[in-house]
C-alpha cells in the first residue's frame, strides 16, 4: 500500500524534525532515498535544488512532489497531511495549555539538545552532494561553484534563487 | 466571506514573497498577522511562536493553522495553510515536469551538475547555523560532543537517525525533569523560613 507507506515516511520525518521545516530535509531524505528506495539521491537532489529556487515552506514543497511522483494527486495529499496536520492540530489542542509548555524547562532543553543531531545529519547531507560533484564534474567546477556560491550568498547576499538559476544556467552551458 | 479572504490574500502573500523555508517567512507572517489585519496582538503571536517552536515540524504550517482557527475555526486553519502552501507547490510540478521531460538531454544534466555544489554549500551553511544555535543553547562542550556522538552513531555505525534523535529528547526531559524538581525541594525548604520571618 503505496499511500500508508508514503503517510508514513514524511509521518516521522516530520515529527522528529525539531527546528522547522529545513531541519527534516534530511530526514526526508533518509525516508525517501535510504529506506525505501524511491529516489537516488541525485534525484533528490535535483528537488531540493528547486524547492530552493522557489519561494514557500520547503518541507511542504518536498512533500507535495514526490508525494505526487509516486502516487499522483492522492499521493501529495497523503505527504502533505502527514506533514501538516499532526503538528498543526497539536498546536491548536495545545494553546489552551500554553502556559505550562512556554516555559518549561524540559522542552527548552529538549529543543536545545536536537540541534547538534541536526546540523551533522546536514553536514553529512553536503558532503554526499560535494562528493557527487567531485565524481560527475571534477574538482575544478566543485571549488569554483562552492566559492562563488559562499560569495553571492553570504558576502554579497544575493537572492537563492538567482544563484540557483545562474548554476543550472552555467551547468547547461559548460557541464553539458 | 471577508476573514476568508483576508486569511487567504494574508497567507497566499507570505507563501511566494518568503525564502528559505518556512522559518524565514515568520516575520512576514508576523506583519500580516499583527500590523495588516489585526488579526492578533504581538505578545500573543509570539506566544504562539514560542509555543510552535517546541513542537515538531513545519513552523510556517504550525503558525498558519493556529491563526487561520483562531479567525474563523477550522476552515479559517484550511484557508490558511492551503493557500500558504499551494501557490509554491504548484510551481515546483510546472518547473521539475519541465526539466523532467528533457531529462536524457545533456543540457539538463549538466544544469544537474551545475546546482549540485550550490546545494550542498547550502545545506553546509544552515548545518553551520544548526550547530552554532546549538553552541548558544548548550555551550560549546556539550555541543561538540554530542555532534561527535551523532556523528559516529548515524555515519559510522549507520543508525536510523531517528532513534538517536529519541534517545537524546528523553534524556534531556529526564535531565529537565530532575533539574525541576530539585529547584522545587529548594524552595519548599526556602518558603517556611520566610513565613516565620515576616
């Protein structure tokens, strides 16, 4: 059963997502390439190159299409229920109780101790996507894209999705 | 029909204006929310926030569905993340279905290529931010340990990330929960004094 299977996956990738949605990509990714199979991570890859070209929340832009990759319209809305729903339904139930959550010192240490996991599990994410780069297009095009990347992106702050754009454009051109 | 529309227009906006995912579009949301439609006060987003933020999950989607259920109940909550989230989705089939089709001409493998190192700089710089948010909350020792922990444990011995990530939240709510209660003993023993003495 396709659906179960796909309510499943962004189920608990987004429920052990703690920092929004950037922090369950890979979890995501874990689900979908590691798991079960359904992309390689190249493919993968390529999604999350566009879902960070266009604007909107990413987990639920990643939800949405490989939901509809793999089972069409349903298929998306299943991802994307398992997305939302669970942790926007606790936030309604739980506003009456607000006041003992804020404060509470075990959700702030909670929340505190999961970043760590977090940015390794990214870490790990971009040495996979440095190392496919290094393998499909050498070392040269990987330094000069990462500097320029770390240039417009952090120095001169220049908008993602023209960066992305700009990549595929110079990929297109001189990677093809 | 009017909050819907104002839900719709108010949420529609902050979905294609927002980058970076959900947690850079909290301050347009906040805009639209509190100064726009007066849709709620500042001290209550932000105890909305601060709430959102210790659950799981999309935050932006979190956000949507409280306000829009506050406005109008359960379809001001659909109103809300549906329009918040569609415009975004729709846009990313019409762009990958494109590149899709041509997807054996050399020209899109190398624009494949090409995005390849841009992505995983990305992702290096928000694993900076992750790790340096953690560097803030917990020191640096603690950090870095339990960031050469995970490492071993998800990279080396191949754990499913997920129980690590268990292990961890319910260690930290013993930690917490051990932590609350000798502060409370402290001030049982500290209140009786302070009755005799006034």
């Amino acid at each position: 059963m396709i659906y179960w299977e796909i309510f499943w996956a962004f189920f608990v990738a987004n429920l052990l997502g703690y920092g929004g949605g950037p922090a369950t990509i890979p979890l995501i990714q874990i689900e979908v390439v590691n798991n079960n199979g359904w992309m390689t991570l190249t493919e993968f890859g390529d999604v999350l190159a566009i879902a960070n070209a266009l604007p909107g929340p990413i987990a639920t832009k990643m939800a949405g299409f490989i939901g509809y990759e793999l089972g069409g319209v349903l298929g998306a809305a299943v991802a994307l229920a398992a997305t939302i729903l669970p942790s926007a339904l606790a936030v309604i139930v739980l506003f009456k109780f607000v006041n003992l959550f804020k404060d509470s010192t075990k959700v702030k240490l909670m929340t505190k101790s999961v970043q760590p996991i977090i940015a390794v599990l990214l870490a790990v994410m971009a040495y996979q996507f440095f190392l496919t780069a290094f393998e499909n297009s050498g070392m040269l095009h990987l330094v000069l894209l990462a500097a320029v990347s770390y240039l417009t992106l952090i120095k001169f702050k220049v908008h993602p999705s023209l960066v992305i754009f700009g990549a595929l454009f110079y990929g297109g051109i001189f990677l093809s | 029909m009017k909050p819907y529309l104002e839900l719709a227009i108010g949420f529609a906006r902050t979905g294609v204006t927002g980058y970076g995912g959900g947690p850079s579009t909290i301050p347009l949301i906040e805009f639209e929310a509190v100064k726009k439609y007066k849709w709620m006060t500042e001290e209550e987003f932000g105890e909305i926030l601060a709430l959102a933020n210790t659950l799981p999950g999309p935050i932006a989607t979190k956000m949507a569905a409280y306000i829009g259920y506050k406005v109008k109940g359960s379809m001001g909550a659909a109103v809300a993340i549906l329009t918040h989230i569609l415009p975004s989705i729709i846009a990313m089939l019409a762009l990958l279905g494109v590149l899709y089709s041509f997807r054996q001409s050399p020209i899109v493998s190398g624009m494949v290529q090409g995005v390849t190192p841009v992505i995983g700089f990305m992702l290096a710089e928000m694993a900076y931010r992750f790790y340096q948010k953690g560097s803030q909350g917990l020191g640096l020792p603690k950090n870095l340990m339990l960031a050469a922990v995970s490492l071993v444990f998800v990279q080396f011995l191949e754990w499913h990330p997920g129980i690590l990530i268990a292990i961890v939240l319910s260690t930290a709510f013993y930690i917490a929960h051990r932590k609350e209660q000798a502060n409370k003993k402290a001030t049982e023993e500290y209140m009786p004094v302070r009755e005799k003495s006034s």
